[in-house]
C-alpha cells in the first residue's frame, strides 16, 4: 500500500492495532467497506448499540479523503440554505441548517470522548473572503437571510480592512464570519476513530479491497482476495474511492470523482506568520474555482479546485503556488514544502445520499467539498438506517443512489465546466 505523501502523513501520530489483509472466513453483524470518516464512525455507532461490526478498506485507514483533506470542519453544504429555501421551503432548509450544526458538534462529541491525540480540534471559525464586490454584496444578501430566516444572529460581516487586517492580504473587498466551523488535523482525527474502534475489539482490516457483495440466506457476504466476510448488513462508505472495488459499483456512479490539490509553505518567521490568518481559523474566497487557506503550526496550507486526472498534477499545484503568492506577495521567497491531493465526492445537485439499497445494505457518500463534519454524522445515521431507525435526514435521504447522467463522459464534461468557471472568475463575474 503506497501512502499519499502529504503535511498530515508527515505529522500524523502511527497507529497501531489494525489487521492486515483478511483471510480467511469472517463473520459480523456487520460488515463495513471504507475506513474513512463514514465508515469509522458507522463503526462506533453499531458498537455503541451492542452490534459487532467489521471494517475493510481497499487501503488503509484515511487513506482516501479522510486524510487528505484541508481540515476544515465546517456547517456548510455546498448549496446554500437559502437556495434550498427558495427549492424546498424553508422547513427543510431549517432542518439542513440543523443536521449541519449537529455533524459540527459530532466531531467535537468524539474527538473528546475518545480522547483523540493529535486532533488539534479548534472551533474557530470561518472568514469567506470576497474577490469583489458583487460577491461581497451576494455574502451580505445570506447573511441577512440566515439572521431573519433562521435566526443565526453570529455572523458577521467584515469590511475591506478588517478583512486585510485578519487575512493579511490585500486581495478580498470583505467577508463574512461564521464562527460555527472549526480546523482539525484529517488524518489525526481518522486514526483517533479507528484507535477508539480498536480498543472496542473492532477488527479494522487494510489492504482488503472488497471485490464483489451479494445477499445470501438473511444476509450478505462479502468477497475479499483472500477471504469473505458474512454479515447480517452492509454499509458501503466509499465515496470519491468508489470504483477501487467491484463491491461498490452500485454508488459508483451515484458520485463525480473531482480532485482537490493542496500545497503547504516551509515554516515561516515569527515576524511574518504574525501578519498573516491573525485569528488562526480557517479562511476561503467567493471565486467559482474556490481557493481557501488556513495555518498549521507555523505554515500557511493553500488549496483549491481544478486538478484533473487520477493522479497529483504538477501544473494543479503550480496554478496554487502561484495562487498563493498573488494573494500573498510577501510569501514570494517562502518555499512550499508540501503538495498533495485528493478526489472530493460530488454529486448531480450537491447534497450528501444516505439511503439503502435494500433492507440490508446502506450507503453514505458525496460530500461535496465539506466531509469531515457530515461524513462523522451520516456515518452514524446510516447504520441507524441499517438497524430500522427512520432518522430525518432532509434532502440527503434517498430511496436509492441518484446516478450522474452520462456518466461515461463525465470527466470532459467536468473539465469543460471548469473551465467556463475559470473564465468566469477571470473576468470577475
């Protein structure tokens, strides 16, 4: 198993405990392929309600988004609340605004009942920059929205100056703070769930691709390379990793694969550093090819949209890098010592799917961008599915994966998109 090299790879605390490959016959009452955030905190869940579940994935532990993300937790859907006002009524966009707060507070509920080392949890809050002025007039339209539609009276909109004062560039017109969102090391945070299973006597095997599922008798059984897993039910937590097994190409298309690259700089000086992020949240701007920015330790981690392919793209991370230095000239001698990727799970209409393929298979996956708070929640609601719980889910419950259209001509399809955004925020639209 070759791991991704990265700044969180680098700094992650080891984990020990976890099995190797399967082999051999197993059983479970259930059996769970992805041992990202999903699928670990399904895990906890069915343990806490006395069940005994089983893990594989393909890889490792966080090996796919759940450690190469930016670590940022977040509240926020990539579609708006008040976008889902105008579709859906404010009833629902209410529930939404809920469920996100609840998959905030999941993460700080586990990361403090499991004592999980290294997770860095801080809720510090979010800057959205504005890149101009149309986009400063859109942020403070939804701010007044989420004050007088769901009374979220703590954000707040930030002038030019304050916001080049706090970020430490000249770059945005203004912004508006959330202080629901919070930073966390990913990595960290996924091995800290998987400790926690460990100590429960969940077994947690990697290097185990699931290779086909199918039902047999009053269950499942799951074929693996050099073993099989029979269970009472199944949880397919795969998201943007979904065609790494054929056991998940019921929701393999349910999800567009679409990769997000980060780059970190070298540790900075004191004088420097002092300048820049001055409140130590994380920070993004209102570009259609977002970009966002937080600190680690003493480093600034840069990241953004629009890396294509199945592997890390030297021209995505020097598109960053220049990003980067445009933002903040005063990191033009900085070296960056770090770059990374990963694919972020997007779906046709931006909301996350949790559902069940049939009274004894679930799935949860398509997070769009911001995973690490509702993948914790969805993990747990899903293996509620699985158990007969009929929790409200809102717009992510769904009878059955909603598959992308033409789905053979997707990445075309995405790079075209993309590029018509690019151009868009080129010249400022």
């Amino acid at each position: 198993m070759a791991w991704p090299s990265s700044l969180w790879a680098e700094t992650a605390l080891p984990l020990a405990g976890v099995s190797p490959a399967l082999e051999g016959e197993h059983r479970a009452d259930v059996a769970i392929i992805g041992a990202g955030y999903t699928g670990l905190a399904a895990a906890l869940r069915l343990a806490e309600r006395g069940l005994r579940p089983l893990v594989i994935d393909a890889n490792g532990v966080g090996w796919g988004a759940s450690g190469r993300n930016g670590g940022v937790v977040s509240t926020k859907y990539r579609v708006s609340l008040p976008g889902v006002a105008r579709s859906h009524g404010i009833d629902m966009a209410r529930r939404m605004y809920e469920l996100g707060h609840e998959a905030v507070e999941t993460v700080e509920r586990l990361v403090e009942t499991h004592a999980i080392e290294g997770a860095d949890f801080r809720l510090c809050g979010n800057l959205r920059c504005a890149h101009n002025e149309v986009s400063l007039a859109s942020l403070t339209a939804e701010a007044a929205i989420m004050r007088e539609q769901f009374g979220d009276r703590s954000i707040r909109v930030l002038s030019r100056s304050e916001t080049a004062d706090e970020t430490g560039s000249q770059d945005f017109v203004g912004g508006t703070l959330t202080p629901h969102s919070g930073t966390i090391h990913p990595l960290n945070y996924a091995r800290g769930l998987a400790r926690a299973l460990i100590a429960k006597g969940v077994p947690i095997f990697e290097a185990t691709p699931a290779l086909a599922a199918r039902r047999e008798g009053e269950g499942v059984r799951v074929e693996t390379p050099s073993g099989s897993i029979t269970a009472g039910h199944l949880l397919i937590a795969t998201n943007g990793y979904s065609d790494l097994a054929g056991a998940s190409e019921p929701v393999r298309r349910a999800v567009i694969p679409f990769r997000s690259a980060m780059v970190a700089s070298e540790p900075l000086g004191d004088n420097l550093f002092a300048t820049l992020m001055t409140e130590r949240r994380s920070y993004s701007e209102t570009r259609r090819m977002m970009r966002w920015f937080r600190p680690f330790g003493n480093r600034m981690i840069f990241g953004g949209r629009g890396a294509f392919g199945k592997s890390d793209s030297a021209a995505a991370f020097a598109a960053l890098e220049r990003a980067m230095r445009r933002i903040f000239p005063q990191l033009e001698g900085a070296a960056v010592t770090h770059r990374w990727s990963g694919l972020v799970a997007m779906t046709l209409d931006s909301t996350p799917q949790v559902g069940r393929l049939d009274e004894r298979t679930a799935f949860a996956l398509g997070y769009n961008g911001t995973g690490i708070a509702m993948a914790s929640l969805m993990g747990a609601r899903a293996a509620d599915l699985l158990l007969g719980d009929k929790p409200d889910l809102a717009l992510m419950a769904t009878a059955r994966p909603k598959t992308v259209p033409f789905y053979a001509v997707r990445e075309p399809a995405v790079r075209l998109v993309a590029g018509w955004y690019q151009f868009l925020d080129a010249i400022g639209r």
